[in-house]
C-alpha cells in the first residue's frame, strides 16, 4: 500500500453501522490467551454519520457501544444505541432536531438557528464502570452521563450522580478513580461570562455515589478541558488558552469554527488539594479587605504557569522526592477535532499540520504552600516516544502511582498521503526506563483504536498483561478485536466481527468478576 492515498480507506471507517446485533464470534484467527481473565471490552462512538441525507459531524453523532465479552475461550458481540433524549426525538421525526456542539444543525432552522445555544447530549464520548453502584456512565463532554447495564447495554437514563441536575450540569468524559481510597473525582467545564470548573469528589462505596466535596476553580478566559489528572494530595486540571470567535459563535458555528488557537499564550495548571488543609489561603491585596463584609467559602487551589501548548488526553500524575511530576500528550497548538476530515489542517493530518505532532511531554512543579499563583512558567520535558501519539493507556492500578509503560496510538502521517505512514496505524508501547518504543502494525489501511490494558491475574510486573483494540481494515471494511500481549505487543488473536463498527472515541473493559457479582447481576 506504500505510495497510495489512504484516505479512500480512512472514509471507509466512517459507514454506518444502523443495526443492532447479537451474536457469536465465530471467526477467529488464532486463540484467545488461557490466561486472559474473563471480561467484556466495549467501544463508545458514533454508530451513523447521516440523517434523512444531512451530514453530521462524527463528534455530533448519537452515540452507540460495542460490547465484546471474552469469556471460556468464546466470544460474542452485542451493540445498542444509546437512547438519549436527543436520539428518541430524532428517530420519531426522521430528520436532525438538535443542534450539535460541532457545527451540525437542523436544515429547517433560519440563519444556522443562531443565538439558539441548546444542544444534543449525545452520550457518545466515553465509558466509566462503577462496580458497586453497577453503573456503566456513558459520558459526553457538554452535559450528565448515561445510567447503562453493563451485559444489556439498556440505556437507564440520564445519571445525576444522586445530585445533579440534568441541563444545568456537566460531568467530564474522562473522571479519575483513586486507586488508593475508591474514590471518585470529577469535574465540569461550564462556559459563560467568566468560564469556571466545578470538581467534586465522590465516595463509591454504597449503592449510590456520595458527594463529599465540591469546589469552584474560576478560569481567566475561555477553555476546551477534556481530561484531568490525580495525584495522592492533587487534583490537576491543565487549561490551554484559546480565543473565541465572537461572530461565528453568535451564528452557531462549531467549536473547532469558534475556538481557536490562542499562540504563544502560556497555560495554565490548577493544582486542587484533596484536602484544603494542605494549602495555605492566599494573602489579601493591600487595601483590599473590607472588615465589615463576611467572605463567603472560597476554594483553595494553586497555579503554575506552563509554556505554551496544547492537550486533550492526559497519560499520569504523581509525586517523588523532586515534586509534582504530570505526563501528557502535548500539541503545539489546538488540532480540530473533526475525524472525518483529511484536510492538510484535519486532526487526522495534525502530526504534519499546524497543530504540530502529539508530544509525550512531562512537567514538573515544586508542591505549592500556598493558594494564588507560582511565580515563573515551568518548561516541558519531552519523554520518549513515537513521533506523534494519541489515546495513553497506562496500567489501570497505577492511577496517581509511578508509571514505567505508556502504550497508545501512533498518529504519525505522511505530508503527500502516500507515503508509507498513514495516522493510526500502530499500537505504540514506550519503556520510560530505557527509551525503547516498541510498535505493533496491522495489515496496510489498517486503522486502530484506543487500547484497553487487561491485566493477568496476578500480574508479575507492570505489562504482564494484554492489550485490546478495535480495529478497521480499510480495504477489506472488516473490523476486528485485536488481543495483543502488552510485553512485547505480539499479536495473539484477531476476533472478526460480522459488521464493520465506524470510528471511536474510547473504550474500557471491565473484569467479569466485576459485574457478574454486581447487584443487577444478582436479581
């Protein structure tokens, strides 16, 4: 397939798939691994890219999940749409009725339906399984997750998380799990005059989530914050500035429309304590204290200014004996989000685009003692790595710990689009040890996704485990879960599905031992 253009077979990923299917995998090349534990693996993305002959972008797309469980050497497969509000209504009128976050709007509306701000909660951006509430949340970025069964994929409907409230509140795709205490944190980007995050933490330990505590970190301009990360005494959310584009907000353009690189503007790290104790209040202005006024509770927090740059996903976060170290994968700028486009700016292109290539970059930060600013900006560090990566998976217990392997999707591509390089095309694994990145490849037009690692009970070391991606043979339009062992990224197995599955955003798995002993399971 070297010197030929691979973007025919790119737009081959991006059929519908309408059906809703249950059946056996009964094609197999090669074996499923004795010592890969029982389990479901399950894909979160857009199911169709078209209604009644509109166009809709993929990120706008209702959202459907793939499950695939592995269970006594068999496999079988089950998808479902999640059935949102949005979905329902759409299906009843046959025709687009919402408005998506990326541009997409109903052909009825007059001047793109401008000033009209609602949108469509889609639920197709994530997925996060609670084992004891038994809860598998379908997360999207604008709005609450989806209550889903786990074995049924039914969608249950809207999760407020026992405290929310459904169009007023947002809840992250991408929520970290202390691995210490249980825990869950959160949080939701809210946009308006003054942009804000709100972060809370949850107890997971009863039939229902537990708020134990909520706090507000004020932003100085506007934000696209996807991802967060966890430390034992941190919450860190990474905020790279962007500009909007006043007109073409007010005209209902999409984000990647309205939001745009902010150059050369520096960014910013929120450190949250878990504890508010642990940091000192941030001293007064002179003059500025009014003794005769009360002030109400304030949220205590730092920041630490960071070079210039851009981030979706984050890899890790911990602490040693140099500070406050946090890994992710950093652009130079913000790359649009639209995957259906190959463009020369597309994020398909980005790692030869303007956005330059996805760095796996680390910071480093000394522990702040006191709330407000940390003077000076920190410079990145670049690890090793492939020449542009997305999607970091790192071992699931390591959360907050020290990480030695970060495995993910090489998105390196070529200028022409034809040379030998086409983006996501390799399951990268690099050793931050040694240096060493190690790369597994499909066949030629062979697109992958996110990986899921799968430990091995018992695991020995840090990689004693497995690797799973959902893959999209360009040209033959198959799909197949690939079962790669994480050592040394050996393929083991290769599950063909009946149905190509389009393009996604993320997947997880989830242990069997978890949900078969869940309390649903058990009714």
């Amino acid at each position: 397939a070297s010197g030929k253009d691979w973007r025919p077979e790119w737009n081959n990923m991006f059929a519908a798939l309408r059906e809703e299917m249950d059946y056996e995998i009964t094609e197999m090349q090669g074996e499923i691994p004795d010592d890969l534990p029982a389990g479901a693996f399950l894909r979160n993305g857009p199911g169709f890219f078209e209604r009644a002959g509109q166009v809709i972008h993929s990120i706008d797309a209702d959202g459907m999940i793939a499950r695939i469980e592995i269970r006594n050497g068999r496999a079988t497969f089950r998808n479902r749409y999640i059935r949102t509000k949005g979905y329902e209504v759409e299906e009843h009128a046959g025709k687009v009725m919402y408005r998506g976050p990326y541009g997409t709007t109903p052909r009825h509306w007059l001047l793109r339906g401008a000033f009209n701000t609602v949108t469509k909660n889609t639920g197709n951006t994530s997925l996060v399984y609670l084992p004891k509430q038994d809860r598998l949340l379908a997360g999207w970025e604008g709005g609450l997750p989806h209550n889903i069964d786990p074995r049924t994929l039914e969608t249950r409907g809207v999760d407020t998380l026992g405290h929310l409230t459904d169009n007023r509140d947002i809840v992250t795709a991408h929520p970290r799990i202390c691995p210490e205490t249980g825990r869950l944190w959160s949080f939701g980007a809210y946009s308006g005059k003054s942009s804000k995050v709100k972060v809370r933490e949850y107890d997971l330990s009863g039939a229902d989530p537990v708020l134990l505590q909520e706090h507000t970190i004020r932003l100085t301009g506007a934000a696209v914050i996807h991802d967060c990360l966890l430390t034992p005494n941190w919450f860190i959310i990474i905020h790279n500035p962007v500009r909007i584009h006043l007109p073409k907000l007010a005209l209902g353009y999409g984000i990647d429309d309205f939001l745009l690189p902010d150059p050369g503007a520096v960014s910013t790290a929120y450190l949250l304590p878990r504890r508010q104790d642990q940091l000192a209040p941030a001293p007064e202005p002179a003059g500025s204290a009014d003794k005769s006024k009360k002030p109400g509770p304030t949220s205590r927090y730092a920041t630490v200014r960071l070079a210039p740059g851009f981030s979706y996903h984050h890899v890790n976060a911990g602490e040693d004996d140099q500070g406050i170290w946090f890994d992710t994968i950093e652009y130079a700028r913000k790359p649009p989000l639209n995957m259906q486009d190959t463009s020369p700016v597309s994020n398909a292109m980005s790692a030869a685009g303007e956005s330059g290539p996805g760095l796996l970059t680390r910071f480093r930060a000394a522990p702040p003692v006191q709330a407000g600013a940390v003077p000076g900006v920190v410079e990145p560090i670049r690890l090793p790595g492939p020449g542009s990566m997305e999607m970091p998976v790192i071992a699931p217990d390591l959360t907050g710990r020290s990480h030695r392997f970060v495995f993910g999707v090489r998105t390196t591509a070529d200028r022409n689009y034809k040379g030998g390089v086409a983006p996501w095309t390799a399951i990268a694994k690099t050793d931050l040890a040694t240096g060493k990145v190690t790369y597994w490849e499909p066949t030629p037009r062979c697109f992958v996704g996110e990986p899921a690692f799968v430990p091995r009970a018992n695991p020995a070391e840090e990689d004693d485990g497995y690797l799973l991606t959902l893959c999209f043979d360009g040209v033959a339009k198959q799909s197949t879960l690939r079962i790669l062992d994480a050592k040394d990224l050996r393929e083991c197995c290769a599950l063909v599905l009946k149905r190509p599955v389009p393009f996604s955003f993320h997947c997880c798995w989830i242990p069997a031992s978890e949900y078969d002993c869940a309390p649903a399971a058990r009714l």
